[in-house]
C-alpha cells in the first residue's frame, strides 16, 4: 500500500490523454492508431497509463522499446496488437510469440531466428522490416533487400512482413521540410523494391508525432505518435509549421502534474549560504523551504540557483545547488506556508505555469528529457 500522506507524487489526467487521443485521431481518421508507451509512457508510468488506455477503443496498438515493456503492458491487461521498436536479443524471440508481439526488425539473424521458432510452434508471427531512408539508426537499405525476402519465403510462419516502416530524422527541428520529402521519396522507393522481391507489406506507416500533425501523406495505413499524446508539442517548429497552415492552439493538453512537499522551514539570516558549493548567498533575512525531490528523481542539477517551483500559486525561486534527493526554495515573500504544504514542480497554480518545456528550457534540452527521466520509483495516480 502505498502512503496515504505522500511527499512525492506524479498525478495522471485521463480525460487529457483521452482529449489528446481524439485530437490526433481527428487528423488522421479511419487511420490505426498506435500510442507510444516507451520510456515509461515517456515519464508517465507504463502500468498507469496503460489502465488509461483501456478504456479508448480508439487505440488500436501499442509501441513499446523493449521486450521488458511489452511484457508490462500485457501484464496490464492490454490484450490488443503491440509494436516492438526496438532490438529483440534472440534469446528472446521465443518470448515474442508467448506474449504475442510484432517485432520491428532490421537484422537477418533475428529475422531467422524467430522464423525458426514460429515454425517449431506452427506459430505465424507479423514482423514490421525497418527500411532505412536517412536517419541512419535501426533499419536496412536497398541492397539488404533480397537478402530479407528470402528468409522471408524460407519460413512458412513469416512467408512477407506484415508492416514495412521508417522514421524521420528532421521532420520536427525545422520548418523547411526538404529532408523529411526526401526521406518520404526514398520510403517509396524501398517499398518497390520490396514489391519487386514479392513480400509487398500489408500496411506502412512512418507518422511520429510532427508528421502525424503536419503532413497527411505520411499517415499511410497508421500512425505512431508519441509526444502529443501526452500533451505537448514536439517542438517550437512543429508548432509554428502547424500555425502557418492554419491549425488551431488547443490541440493538446498535459496530461501529467509534479508534485511534492515543504517538509522543513528553515529561517536564515542575511549572509547565510545554501546546498552545496556555496552557491548562493542571502543577501536579507530569507525563509527556505526544503522538498524532498533531485536530481535522483529526474529534476536536472543544472536547474540550481535558474528555475522556480510554484507554491500556494506563487514562484518559489531555487536557491542553492539542487541535491540528490533534496532542493530549497525561497518562500520569504509567499504567505501562508506552513510545514507539508503542496508544491508544484510541473503543472500549474492559479495563474502560474510550469510545463516540462519550461523546465527543458531551464535545462538546456528538450520536452522528451525532462518527462522520460522522471523516476519509475515516483508514486504515479490517475486523477480526472
């Protein structure tokens, strides 16, 4: 049982994430729609949104990194299709057909492998071949083509790829698209050469978030996107594209709030320093609020002495370098605070905003960072 009082905890709304799903299944209807759940739900708890997820028939798949998640959504209760994305280790593939997971594949030995095994068990296995069109990460080019349709036609439980796919490298870091066409063009030249070899795939799909949002011709037969279901954009230039096309504000809402708690005042005289390093130095009579979160819970040291956290709707500056596990805050000039009062790390307080790209910014990164590497130990909930 987890504690009834909590110092630390992460909130989930559902009706965001069911809003955000219906955005993005507006913008490309009659489209199956896959939900990426990596990296944690991309902070935001695996088994917890998965439970979410149950309830939106609009879902068709999941897509998962690793066979570790893939199990985690299974052991969920998600009994419909889920993508693995990313390398299955061949030990493994007997795991793949237990759990019944649709491999993305870009090495011949895997492909062999699970071949050999799906025949053993008179298993059939759907398998998504990875074509490379410029990212240059997982996937094969041209001339591995025939080498794949021939283990193809060797195993009766394979016999084609279910789904061919690819992923862009630059549709999302800027508002000139030439790359992303280019990648697109080069998709549809592998994919000829796939029908060439006579393992055409039943269905394509290439849209992540951005592409998902700002090209329909990427949609193909389904779309994969991933930061936008949990309610933000991909970028500045995914939002600024989307505008000058047109497109409206509200798409998206966040889904996930950061909270904790002050679990000490402390009252320190003018010249007293804070944390490690001696970083600051009061310069008055201040009054510092200790919370019990860090750098080990995922809220990035390089925010010391920068960023603010939000307390009772009032910007709480962070005073000294931030701690594994703790950090301070000046409360001097926010009244009425007391001992285990709420604070807000991501969300919002009356008027006030901290979004996870708030934080990037701070930061130096990006609005996938921050999210993904928010601990897996932080007590998660679904809220409303």
């Amino acid at each position: 049982m987890p504690p009834t009082r909590k110092l630390q905890w992460i909130e989930l709304s559902q009706k965001a994430l069911h809003n955000n799903i219906q955005s993005l299944t507006t913008l490309a209807p009659d489209k199956l729609f896959a939900v990426c759940v990596k990296a944690n739900a991309y902070g935001h708890g695996i088994t917890e949104t998965v439970k979410i997820l149950l309830e939106n028939h609009r879902v068709n798949y999941l897509t998962v990194h690793s066979m570790r998640e893939a199990i985690k959504c299974r052991r969920a209760g998600w009994r419909k299709q889920i993508l693995l994305l990313g390398p299955v280790e061949l030990c493994d593939s007997d795991a793949v057909l237990e759990f019944d997971v649709e491999p993305i594949v870009f090495n011949r030995e895997f492909l062999e492998n699970i071949g050999k095994r799906a025949d053993k068990f008179n298993r059939t296995v759907k398998t998504h071949l990875k074509l490379e069109t410029g990212t240059n990460r997982q996937g094969i080019t041209e001339k591995d083509i025939e080498k794949f349709a021939v283990v193809y036609k060797k195993y009766k439980s394979l016999q084609k790829p279910y789904a061919a796919s690819t992923h862009f490298a630059n549709i999302e870091d800027t508002t000139n698209h030439e790359y992303a066409e280019y990648q697109l063009s080069q998709f549809h030249k592998l994919l000829d050469v796939m029908t060439a070899h006579n393992i055409k795939p039943e269905i394509r799909h290439t849209a992540s978030s951005a592409a998902t949002i700002l090209f329909g011709k990427t949609h193909f037969e389904m779309v994969r996107p991933g930061i936008s279901i949990y309610g933000y954009w991909p970028s500045k230039e995914t939002y600024l594209s989307h505008k000058l096309e047109g497109g409206t504000n509200n798409l998206f809402e966040p889904v996930l709030t950061w909270k904790s708690r002050i679990t000490q005042i402390k009252n320190l005289e003018t010249d007293s320093f804070i944390s490690y390093g001696c970083t600051y130095q009061t310069t008055t009579k201040s009054k510092i609020g200790i919370i019990p979160v860090g750098y080990y819970d995922g809220y990035d040291r390089s925010i010391s002495n920068k960023g603010y956290v939000l307390v009772n709707g009032k910007r709480a500056p962070i005073r000294g370098r931030i701690c594994m596990n703790l950090m301070m805050v000046d409360i001097s000039d926010i009244p009425k605070v007391t001992l285990e009062n709420e604070v807000t790390l991501i969300g919002s307080e009356k008027n006030e905003i901290i979004s996870a790209n708030k934080i990037a910014d701070w930061s130096g990164t990006i609005n996938y960072e921050i999210l993904a590497r928010l601990s897996g130990e932080i007590y998660r909930e679904i809220v409303l």
